[in-house]
C-alpha cells in the first residue's frame, strides 16, 4: 500500500512538472476522423 502511495506523489510530481498544455482557440481531435461513418 506505501508503494502505492508513493507511485501516486511520483507521478503528481511529474504532472505537475510537465506543465499545462497550451490553450487553443478550437478544440482538436486526438482519434483519428477518417473510416468513420455518421449515421444520422
């Protein structure tokens, strides 16, 4: 359970090292769009 834990601060540590991400005026998707049929 301590190992847990310390797994835990570790990687907030590292979250909070890496910094935010950069705003963006529009959203951008992260899959791919491509293959994908709408139905509708």
């Amino acid at each position: 359970m301590a190992e847990a834990l310390r797994l835990g601060v570790d990687a907030g540590r590292k979250a909070f090292a890496a910094g935010r991400m950069p705003r963006r005026d529009e959203a951008v998707a992260s899959s791919p769009t491509e293959g994908i049929s709408h139905r509708g």
